[in-house]
C-alpha cells in the first residue's frame, strides 16, 4: 500500500513539475520590430534596450528583425515576412509573436494581415495606428517635387544610411518620402482599409483582443514628450510635441497609439521611452518601461501564445 502511495506521489509531482516547466516557457518566439530610423544594433546598443534579455529571462525565444530603417510599411513587411518564414523554418515553430514600435506596429500589422496563420499576436508599442501629426506637418511643410522637398528626402536618406551602415546592413533599401508618406494620416487611414485587423471601430476606442484573422492585438504607448532631465533626447521631443493638440508621446497621439486590446496609452514615457532608450533613463515616477514588456509576456503565456 505505502508502494502504491509514493508511486502516485511521485507521479504527481513529476505531473505538477511539467506544468510549472511549460508555464514558464512562451509557445511561440518573438520577433521585436523597429521603427522609422530604427536599428537592430548601433555600434553596440540595442534599439530594445535591454527588451530582449527580460524576454529570455520570462522563458521566451527572441528574435531581433532587420529591416530599412527608412522605406514604406509594405515594403518593410514584405522584408520581416522573409524573417519570419525563416524564424519558423529555424524553431520548427508555426506561429510567433510580433512586437512592433513606431512603424514597427505598421510592420508586423502587414504580416499579420497577409500570413495571419504565421502570426500568434501583434503588439503595438507607441504605434502609428491613426496617423501622426508630427508626421502631418512634416509632410505639409514642403511641396511636392520641389527643391526643398528633395533637399530634405536626401538627407533623411543620407541618415538612414549612416544608421544602416553603422548596424551592419548597409544594402538595405531606403526612401524617407514614401516612409514618412506611411506615417500621415492620410497614409495610414489608407493602410487601415488595407490591413484593417485590430483597428478600433472609433478614434481612442478600445479594439477587439482577438481578430476575425484568428490573431491577437495589444498595444500600449506614453503621453508625455518630456520625461528626465537626464535624457539628452527629450528636449527635441518636448519641441515635437508642440504640433499636438492631445495627449502625445512627443511623436504620436496616446488615442492614434491604440489597436486591439488597449494595455494603456497614458504611460508617463515619451516615444523612446517606450523601447527603454535613452539607455533605460524614463520617468522617475513611472513604471519601468521592461517591466511593462515583462508583464506581457506573463500575459501572452497566459494565453498559451
């Protein structure tokens, strides 16, 4: 009898054992996205400052994608579509998890929309969802073919290579036009009726968590332009931000930020904030920004993602 006992007790021990080991470990990797000007790695940080480190240490497989730091949403997303086949072809996994900032959110909404059977979740963070009006200004502040528009695009270009260059991927294909054409309202309200998938029925409106395409949608963003006095970053920002007429992140609105299930979009972050940078300095008064990353991975875990 005591035999039958510890045979059972051991048994179920070994049963609770490969739960709580399965519970740890997220289904399908990650795949983290940059924005307009973004990087993988530049000259040694990270664009998700310390994100991907947190994402390992909460049991997950995480990918950095690589991809122009300066072109139109379509096109950036026909480049991760490649990465994500091959991320699927590496972990023999179907699916995985795209985390997109910035244009990023545009991005990975693209894969989503046309592989939606690759894609687990998409995950907004301080997304161009709604359009931006920083993004409006800019684009209405030069005429169309004229000298000073093209004087403008060339060096946007001539930057977006340097940051391609110095992040090693200096073949990338870069147009600044077509990418800041993505980022205005007109743009985006045009690729919504595209890839309409996570987009709230109303402007500031919360969006479904899950999409008729089978995906999950999450987002969360900041509403403040200028957050420590140590952030050599947050002064160009607090300028942005003069442009708004709402609660904004210093380049987009915290109500143009939402898609699908709304985690938050009055975060005391501004725009870089939200990726940790500059090198991880925020608000003193606020959440840590890898805590919040931390968080949703303990909530994509929950939902067996």
């Amino acid at each position: 009898m005591k035999k039958i006992t510890l045979t059972v007790l051991l048994s179920i021990m070994s049963l609770f054992a490969q739960l709580a080991h399965s519970s740890d470990e997220l289904e399908y990797p990650v795949v983290l996205v940059h924005g307009l000007f973004g990087f993988d790695n530049l000259l040694g940080v990270d664009y998700f400052y310390r994100v991907p480190s947190v994402i390992r240490q909460e049991g997950g497989n995480v990918y950095v994608a690589e991809v122009s730091s300066a072109h139109n949403s379509e096109l950036r997303g026909e480049q991760l579509l490649e990465q994500v086949a091959l991320i699927r072809a590496l972990t023999g996994k179907d699916k995985v998890n795209l985390i997109g900032h910035s244009q990023g959110a545009q991005t990975i909404r693209y894969v989503a929309s046309v592989k939606p059977q690759w894609v687990a979740s998409v995950t907004s963070i301080g997304g161009v969802n709604w359009g931006s009006r920083f993004a409006d200004v800019v684009r209405g502040g030069v005429d169309q073919g004229s000298f000073s528009e093209q004087f403008l695009a060339s060096l946007a270009n001539g930057l977006a290579g340097l940051i391609d260059l110095l992040s090693g991927k200096p073949t990338a294909p870069k147009d600044a036009l077509e990418a800041l054409s993505a980022l205005t309202t007109e743009g985006t309200l045009a690729f919504n009726q595209k890839y309409p998938e996570g987009v709230p029925q109303q402007y500031c409106a919360q969006g479904d968590m899950l999409a008729d395409n089978g995906v999950y949608y999450f987002s969360w963003s900041g509403s403040r332009a200028w957050t420590n006095l140590l952030d050599p970053t947050d002064n160009a920002l607090l300028l942005f931000s003069g442009v708004f007429d709402e609660a904004n992140d210093g380049l987009v609105s915290a109500c143009s930020s939402n898609l699908g299930y709304v985690i938050g979009n009055d975060f005391k972050m501004n725009h870089l904030d939200q990726v940790n940078q500059t090198i991880g300095v925020h608000h003193l008064f606020e959440t840590d920004p890898l805590t919040i990353y931390r968080q949703h991975i303990r909530r994509l875990k929950g939902l067996n993602l």
